[in-house]
C-alpha cells in the first residue's frame, strides 16, 4: 500500500478512538501498512482489505491469549479492529528500541512457545500452501511457463506434505518464525511480533525458516549450530525436512514475484530463483531483500 495512504488511514483511525495523530510517522509499508503514534506509544496496522475483519480480530485473541500464556508477544491495546473505508485497522504497544533477536534469543521462545498448551477453538491448522494461488495469480514478472512450472511445483510438493512424518509432534507454531518477527528492546525484553500466521501443527514447519536461511549462506555454520543446540533439534535431520525446505523456498520466491516489477535487482533475483528451482541447485546464490 502507498505511504499517504496508510498515514490517511491510521490518522483516521487514532483521531476515532480519541488519540492524538499530529505526529504518524509511517515505519513500514508493503502489503500492509504500519504507522507509529509516537505520543501515545502505539503502532497502527493498517490492513487494506476489508474483508479481513475477523482474520485481524483473530489476531488480537491469539495475542491476548498467547501473553495470558506467559509467550513474549506484542500486545494489543485495543480488543477490537476498527474499519476505516476498505481498511482494517488494529491498535498495538509500541516497543521503543525494538531490534531483530539473534538466533539464539529466537530459539529459546521458539521453545516456550512450542510448550505452551494448544489451545481449544482458537488456531487453525498449519498451512503451508495457504494464499500461494493468489499469488501467483497476481505475482508480476512471471511468464505462462513459469507459471505452469510453479503450480506443478506447487501440487507436487502438496502430495508430499499429505505423507510427511514429523518427529516433534504438534503445537502451537508462530508460523513464520524469523528474527525479525522476534524483537527485543533495549531493556531486553523479547515480543513475537506478525502474530496473523499463529496456527497449530509440526513444530518442524517453525524451525525450517532459520535452516534454509543458513543454506542460502545468511547465517554463519557456527550461527546455526547454537541456533539448533539451543533449541534442542537440527530440523534437518527431520525426515520431512525435503519437503519443508522446498515448500518454503516456494513461498520465498512467490513473496518476491510480489514486489519484482519495477526493481532491476528483484527481478534478477526472481529469475534465479526460478532456475535454480528447475535444475535442482535452490537456494545456492539466493539473496535477502
């Protein structure tokens, strides 16, 4: 979404409920929006769908629920999204000096989180193939082959997940468990943060991410080695590892198909993606945006 308009949004929002907008200052733009009301201390996400009232009012619950856990999230300060136009917006604490977590920060909530009781009627279920038709029907950069490569690609890996075996049983996931969606702030306390993914299912699908990163060569063999002593599993060695780590690069490069219109570099990186995914050399030369 454009900058103006998330800055429109959020001013609307926090002037309906009663706090002081003068000062929005947008932090973040992208599918979503994020804008900080510094003088009260709160971040407004600004989702430009209104159909997804409930999905961002599940959000807030799961957060709620998640802190009443004793699990480091950010928390909502206010129950309830509020609708703006075609915009769905929700009211979160702002962490002042929030920065990525390490590795190893990270894997020690992954492991309070995974410990947590799953809760009743409240997560769906983990799903890895969840909004990959939408886009890579509105995935720019991308011709009729490579489209017909990445829905076969897609199917394949679908049957495969079907008959996977995961060896660390069921909890609750965060769903897309990075080091920026973990921060901590100057007087070290630790927030899981992008709560929408939160869902239940193989403890597995939450490790996958750091491991592929490693193998694009982000992290160092040392990095990773503390990342997986600390959280108790190499999820390499999981027998289903073969199918996680190409479900994920999957959706690594369908999120850059997003963005890849207008950006030299991005398209570059796209097409290589691609390639690799075909010859079987993914994710060698694969590089962070």
């Amino acid at each position: 979404m454009r900058t103006d308009e998330a800055v429109r949004v959020a001013t609307l929002a926090g002037a309906r409920v009663g706090m002081p907008v003068d000062d929005a200052q947008v932090l973040r733009v992208g599918e979503n929006g994020v804008v900080l009301l510094s003088g009260v201390g709160v971040l407004v996400r600004v989702v430009p769908r209104a159909g997804a009232v409930q999905r961002v009012r599940l959000e807030i619950a799961v957060a709620e629920w998640l802190a009443s856990q004793g699990v480091p999230v950010a928390r909502p300060v206010r129950s309830e999204p509020i609708v703006v136009d075609q915009h769905v917006v929700s009211l979160w604490e702002y962490l002042p000096g929030g920065h990525s977590a390490d590795l190893v920060t990270l894997a020690r909530c992954l492991r309070l989180l995974h410990g947590v009781p799953r809760p009743v009627g409240l997560l769906t279920r983990v799903s890895p193939f969840s909004r990959l038709r939408e886009q890579l029907a509105s995935a720019v950069g991308l011709d009729e082959r490579d489209r017909a490569f990445l829905r076969e690609f897609r199917d394949g890996l679908a049957v495969q997940w079907d008959h996977a075996t995961f060896a660390l049983g069921e909890a609750v996931l965060h769903g897309d468990a990075h080091m920026e969606n973990l921060l901590v702030t100057t007087a070290g306390r630790c927030a899981f943060i992008d709560l929408e993914s939160v869902c239940v299912g193989p403890p597995e699908w939450d490790l996958t991410l750091s491991a592929l990163y490693y193998e694009c060569g982000w992290f160092s063999e040392h990095e990773y080695a503390m990342f997986a002593d600390s959280y108790g599993y190499d999820v390499r060695c999981s027998p289903a590892w073969p199918v996680l780590r190409q479900i994920r690069m999957l959706r690594m490069t369908l999120w850059l198909a997003q963005s890849a219109d207008n950006d030299t570099p991005r398209r570059q990186q796209l097409r290589h993606r691609l390639d690799s995914l075909r010859d079987g050399s993914a994710p060698a030369g694969w590089t962070g945006f």
